[in-house]
C-alpha cells in the first residue's frame, strides 16, 4: 500500500463529512468533469452489503490472482499484467450455479468479443449479490491484505459486527478516436464505507473464456480522516509495484495524487450544490460516444476550411457534439413509436449553421434561421436550408393599414422600455387599444398586440416593463472587438500601459538577446483594475464602448501583453518558443505565412530590445526583415 496523495481540507463552513461524499459522488457519476478522456460513466446496480470478516486460516494465494466469482483459466484481458514467476489463476472445480450465473450475466454485459459495450446492460441488483458473495468469500478466505485495505483504518476499532457497505458496480466508457489505445468500456465495484471514510475502487476483469473476477492491480482509495479538528483527503494505492496505466481509464499514479485529489479536495467544501449535470441521461452514453465520434471524423476537415473568425476547433466539436445527442435522441424516439421517417428540424439562431449542416447531411429535414447571413453558408451546399431572420410569413392587416401599424409597434416598444410615448414636456398617453384575441372587428379574426398597456395605469406599466436600457438589435452589426479602433490610439494605450509594467517591479531575470549581461526587463504585473486607474477618462470611456473594454484591447495586442486571471505583464517569447508547436494544421499554416509579416514591437520601443535573436524571433527586427503578407487560398471544401 502506497499513499500517493494527501491534503488538507479547511473546513470554515463546517461542510464534512457531507461534503467528501458529495464530491465523491462526482467522481463516481460524473468521472468526466475531471477525466476527459472518459465519454462518462454507467451505473449498473447497487446494494447494500456487509464487509466479510477475514477466516481463521487463509490460504495461499499468488499475487496475480483476481476476486471472483469464476473460473480463471487463461490470461485476462484489459489491463491485468503479471510478472515473470507470477503464478497463474487457479481453476476453481465445483463452482454453484448462482455465482456461474452472475459471472455469464456479467460478462454477457460486455458483448461478444470485438463488440464491447454495445448495448445497454441489464445487470440487475440480485447479480450484483451473487457477484458481491463471491468476492467476499474469496476476501475472507486468501487476500487478509486487500480485506484490511478495504477496511479501512478504523475497522480494528469497530465492533465485532460486519460493517455496512454500499457496492456499487459501474461501467467507465472512454472517448473512442485514433489516439485511444483502448476503447472497450471497462467495470468497476466501487466499495463506499461511510463509517470509516472510504471508498475503494476494484477494477473487474475478464478473461478469455468469459469468466469475471476482480484483479488485484490497480485498485485505488479515496479516504477523508481526521487529526486534531483537522481534516485530510488521501488517495492510496493498494498496489502500486503492479499499478498498469493506460493513459484512458488508468491514469498515472501522479495524477491521481495531484490533479484528482486537489479537485476532490476543493468539491468537499463547495458550500453550493454541485454543477455538474448529466446532460447524457436521456440517452446511452455508449451510443453517444460512437455516434461522437464517427461524426467527428466525418466533419473534422470543417476545421481546415472554416472562414469564420471565432475559434474553428470549438464550434466543430461543440455542433457535432449537439448533433449526436440529437441523433441518437431521434433514434429512439423513432423506436418508441414505431417511425421510420426521421424527424424533422428548426434551428433558431443557427449561427454558424454547422449543426443544420450536420443534422441535414445525416437525414433529417430542416432549416436554420438566423438574424443575419454568415460567410460560411456558402460551403454547405444547396441541401443545408439557412434563412433573412425569419419574422412572418403574412400580415393580419390590409397592406394600407401599414403605416398605422407601424406607428402601435413603436409605441409599444417605447411604452415597454419606459420610454414616454409623447412628445417631451407632455403627460405621456398609452397606446392605443389593441384587439384581443377572438376579437371580432380585427381582419382575418387574429389577435393584433396586448390591450393591457390601453387600460392599465401608471403602475401596471411601470410593474410590466421590459429593462430600462433595452435597445433592439441594429440592422448591421457593428465590430466592437476595439480592432476598429483608431491605430495610433491603440499605440498610444499599449505603450501607456507597457511602460506602467516596465516601471513595476521585475519579473524575469533572463539576459536580453544582444549577448550584454544585463538582465532583460519583463517589468511587473499588475491587475486590470490598477492598469485602469492610471488610464484617463476619456481613454477608459472610449474602452467602455468597446465590447471587453481594456482588457480586450490588452488580449487583441497579444505580442506585446499576456493577460491571466484578470492580470497583465509584459510576454516573454522565450516561454512562448519551449511551448509546443500547435497540433492543427491550420494554425502551423496560419503560424508560417504570417512570420516576420509585421516589425517586433519589442525591437522598436522596448528599452532592452527583443529578447530573441533575429532568427528565432516571428517579427520582423526592422524594416529590412518585413515580409509581404500572404492571403492563403482557402480550399473547396469537399461536399
């Protein structure tokens, strides 16, 4: 047994114990918010059980054996790995029908071999007790080691009674795709004990004849204890000379010490219920995950080709994880009414329409309606239906009543906003009555605008507004992201605000690249608001109409500034040149035609100069270095 991370808990709030199990609960459901290589997980049963007490005489057992209730002849698939000299699992003679049973249900479960996972299991709570029987009497009866580990620490000062448990068996399902080694769901028995603050987590493998059993490598605790009004969170391994990783499923020891054990550490104390939603229960998240993928393959080159200016990776993947939920939605709504026609669809505020794209593609009939055209339309083709916003399709008036409509729709956008409806320094008059619905006067018997606001006083109008700085989308959209800016105002901001981080307290401590030995200075950092109170007004003013203001100015000049965690300091670039290089082509593509395309900023105002040599550095070190830019031809996308 091996402790791979321990941390203290403060516990202002008085949250625990309640709190470690919440966050435990996360990581048993929800294994995906801090995992993400798992698609999610699958709850098959679970039980309330007692822990086995261990026998008089145990016998002999290797250490490769597993828990279970079969036979184990022949070497488990998945992740169970046994030394040179290990012995081999014995073959248990005489096994009872019920324990044969749960292990053929269990193993059932998984599919025929090549075929794992597919199908939702049936795995009832009565095989989870024959599954549970059997592990116990094996615990019992050879592993005293593991049964301790399982027990706990405070088991030797218990009762002689069994303690309660709650087993609970689930299925982690990992994301499937090119770099995923191992992409067959796996089993876990997740042992909660309450009174003694653990919980266990024994994985279950299979071997090739079909038979279940628990393996005794890579299991891990999760346990809370307490010293001196002070509480602890420590993950243990049971075995960590045999612990196997795959980098999916079973992750690094380190990173269960590190990255697990500070998120479960931060959920215990949460004082607000926990965020995270399964936004996969109403469908099989087996079925999702290889829809996911399969549409991920399928419109990944959308990336290569995308002539939006917002972030390609993001919205491919976000719209093609929309549509296979959708899809798989759809497909068993079709089953449960016996459809064979595939549903149709109206997307509204379809953006950039790749979810009507994909959604279209794969069958189903529909369009997308947004308040305005995007470039990438165009790539869809003529089977993607996207519309000129959409407001109706014909009027409930004669076309010469035009104008006086138009006149009871301004009117009731003003009397909404609390705008007054007449002319300033007169007493404000409601608008005019509006028919109701089924009257009789009004054409074709359609209901026109609410009559409320015609009878209503002062104070049902006031109780009935919409916000006061309400403004109706602009016909044109107006850029707001400060790029429109006037040049020589940015200038003189960015150099305002590098000079405040210059005079501030040094930061790096590096050579500068012209071979002196004086340091190079990155100055010091400050937060957005302090940068802010050294601007003037009219500067800040002038920022506030922009969308993101000052710090969106500060992000847009990204090779002078770095902003984090609402603080700015000046970039260093040789951090920038250890960093990877980035993995889609697109970006290495954009990366090289845009090298030496504009001066270094550095090299003309910082008072040390750039901190890379000319060579390394992607500006231009004086005009004699400029480069033309280059407009990339953009490929046909393939259709």
């Amino acid at each position: 047994m091996a402790e791979v991370g321990r941390a203290a808990v403060r516990d202002p709030d008085a949250l625990l114990p309640g709190g470690f199990w919440a966050a435990v609960a996360v990581w048993l459901e929800r294994p995906q918010v801090a995992n993400k290589r798992l698609c999610g997980v699958r709850l098959e049963a679970r039980r309330s059980v007692a822990l086995p007490r261990a026998a008089a005489g145990p016998r002999p057992h290797s250490p490769g054996e597993g828990l279970g209730p079969g036979p184990t002849t022949g070497r488990a698939r998945g992740t169970a790995i046994r030394g040179p000299g290990e012995s081999q699992p014995r073959h248990r003679q005489g096994e009872n029908r019920r324990e044969a049973g749960a292990a053929a249900r269990l193993a059932g479960c998984f599919g025929p071999a090549g075929e794992a996972g597919v199908g939702e299991s049936d795995f009832s709570a009565s095989d989870l007790d024959s599954l549970w029987d059997a592990c116990s009497q094996r615990l019992a009866g050879g592993h005293p080691e593991l049964l301790a580990f399982l027990s706990g620490p405070g088991a030797g000062s218990q009762p002689a009674a069994p303690s309660s448990l709650a087993v609970v068996l689930r299925t982690l399902i990992p994301k499937t795709g090119p770099r995923c080694q191992l992409a067959v769901p796996r089993r876990e028995l997740v042992v909660q004990d309450v009174l003694n603050g653990t919980v266990t987590f024994l994985p279950l493998e299979e071997d090739d004849g079909g038979n279940v059993k628990v393996e005794t490598s890579n299991v891990y605790q999760i346990r809370l204890s307490q010293s001196q009004e002070e509480w602890f969170i420590s993950i243990l391994i049971f075995c960590p000379e045999r612990w196997y990783s795959d980098g999916i499923i079973y992750p690094q020891p380190a990173w269960l010490g590190e990255e697990l054990l500070a998120r479960l550490a931060r959920w215990s104390v949460e004082s607000k219920k926990s965020g995270f939603k399964s936004t996969l229960s109403l469908i099989s998240i087996i079925k999702y995950s290889k829809t996911y993928q399969m549409l991920k393959e399928k419109y990944k080159d959308m990336v290569k080709v995308w002539p939006e200016v917002t972030d390609p990776e993001k919205f491919v993947y976000e719209d093609v994880a929309i549509g296979a939920y959708l899809l798989i939605l759809w497909e068993e709504e079709r089953a449960e009414r016996g459809l064979t026609a595939k549903q149709s669809f109206v997307d509204l505020g379809c953006g950039n329409g790749l979810l009507v794209h994909i959604l279209s593609t794969e069958g189903h009939p529909g369009r997308g309606i947004d308040v305005r055209r995007r470039k990438i339309w165009d790539m869809y083709g003529p089977q993607t239906c996207l519309e000129v916003c959409l407001i109706g399709k014909s009027r409930t008036y004669p076309p010469a009543g035009e104008v006086s409509m138009d006149e009871q729709r301004t009117q009731y956008i003003n009397s909404r906003r609390g705008r007054p409806v007449s002319p300033p320094g007169e007493e404000s008059v409601p608008p005019p009555p509006r028919a109701t619905v089924g009257h009789t006067g009004h054409p074709d018997g359609h209901q026109a605008l609410d009559t409320r606001f015609a009878t209503g006083g002062a104070e049902i109008r006031a109780n009935q507004l919409w916000l006061s700085g309400f403004q109706p989308r602009e016909k044109a959209e107006r850029v707001r992201n400060c790029a429109t800016l006037p040049r020589d105002f940015i200038d003189q901001v960015v150099l305002q605000v590098a000079h405040l981080l210059l005079d501030g307290e040094q930061l790096n401590t590096g050579s500068a690249s012209s071979g002196s030995s004086k340091a190079w200075n990155q100055g010091g950092s400050l937060s957005l608001a302090e940068v802010a109170h050294e601007l003037a007004g009219e500067t800040l003013q002038r920022l506030k109409r922009e969308c993101g203001g000052l710090q969106t100015l500060l992000r847009n000049n990204h090779q002078v500034f770095e902003v984090v965690n609402g603080r700015v300091q000046i970039r260093d670039w040789r951090e920038e040149t250890l960093q990877k290089q980035p993995h889609s082509e697109a970006k290495r593509r954009l990366c090289s035609e845009a090298f030496k395309t504009r001066v270094c900023w550095f090299y003309s105002h910082h008072p040390d100069g750039c901190v890379l040599p000319s060579d390394s550095c992607p500006f231009a070190h004086g005009p004699a270095e400029l480069r033309p830019p280059r407009t990339p031809k953009r490929k046909k996308p393939v259709l």
